[in-house]
C-alpha cells in the first residue's frame, strides 16, 4: 500500500515537472488576475505543505510551528532555479518518509493541526491536496501560454480530450504521446 502512495505521488510530481517545464521563466511568477496564484505560489505552497506535514511524520504535528503557511500565497518573484529547488526539497521530505515506511504503519496515528489522523488517513488527504495544486499548475501554465501564444499547443500533462481512445494505457499522464 506505501508502494501505492509512492506511485501516486511521484505520478503528480511527475506532471506538475512536465507542466513547469513547457511555460516560460517568466510565466512562472505571472497570475491571470487579481487574488490569483502564480505557479511559483502554488510551487511554495506545496513545498511547505509536504515539508511540514512530513518532517517528523510520526512523532510530531504536520502543521509545524515554523511553517508560515499566509507567506507562501506573497507576491514574491522567484527565479525558475529557486523554484525547482523548493520542488525537489519538498519531494524529497516525502520521499524520505515513504522509504522508511512500512505497510503497517498505516494504521499508526499522526496529527495535523492537532487532529488525529491515521498514516493512511493522512496520506490520502494529502495526495488530494497535492493533485488538486498540482491540477493548478497544469491549468495555469496551459492558460499562461495559450494566451502568450496564441494557437500553439500546450501539452496537458494528462490525455487529451477525445483521445482516450488511442491514449497507450500508461496512467501516469505524461507518455509524451501528446
């Protein structure tokens, strides 16, 4: 079941990275509107979300005290090197904690926000949380092109619409087949 987790995130990691790639330095950091993200915000935010929730995983709260969660949404510009850094340290927060876990601790007890959880339970909510930014990201940097752009083609990072039919039946979204 770690096994499954595993999979699953390193399947998300996996599109946002093809997401990130194909969209501008620049368009890192551009938001479509007022009270909008950037893919640089998003990127901040799931890099703290994933390293506080899995810093000390079963002996501490996710919600750490040191995570400033309200910064992570700040109009600040990032170069797309500081960006990619803060992606692959989050990742490999979590990647460390998958490893030394095993299937029977997913039934242990973790808390967030001093709400218990089991490992599993925790797990589940936060792949939900992470797809659901990394969704952002894939939508954000399609729209960020397409209006740069204008009629050029940006990969979806997942099959695309009508196509599911001679999609190759790789799962992960990012066969390059697009």
């Amino acid at each position: 079941m770690i096994n499954n987790f595993a999979a699953e995130y390193r399947r998300y990691r996996a599109i946002g990275e093809k997401a990130m790639v194909q969209v501008s330095d620049e368009a890192l950091n551009q938001t479509l509107g007022p009270d909008n993200n950037s893919i640089a915000m998003i990127v901040r935010h799931i890099s703290g979300n994933l390293i506080s929730r899995f810093t000390d995983f079963l002996t501490s709260d996710g919600e750490k005290e040191w995570r400033d969660r309200d910064s992570e949404f700040g109009d600040l510009k990032y170069a797309r090197l500081e960006i990619d850094q803060m992606w692959a340290r989050a990742w490999a927060v979590l990647e460390s904690q998958l490893t030394a876990l095993k299937d029977e601790d997913l039934q242990k007890t973790v808390s967030i926000r001093g709400n218990p959880l089991t490992v599993h339970e925790a797990f589940c909510r936060s792949l939900a949380h992470t797809s659901s930014h990394v969704g952002q990201i894939v939508l954000l940097g399609k729209d960020i092109e397409r209006r740069k752009l204008e009629g050029n083609q940006h990969s979806k990072g997942s099959v695309p619409r009508v196509q599911s039919e001679s999609n190759d039946g790789e799962d992960s979204g990012v066969s390059g087949k697009e």
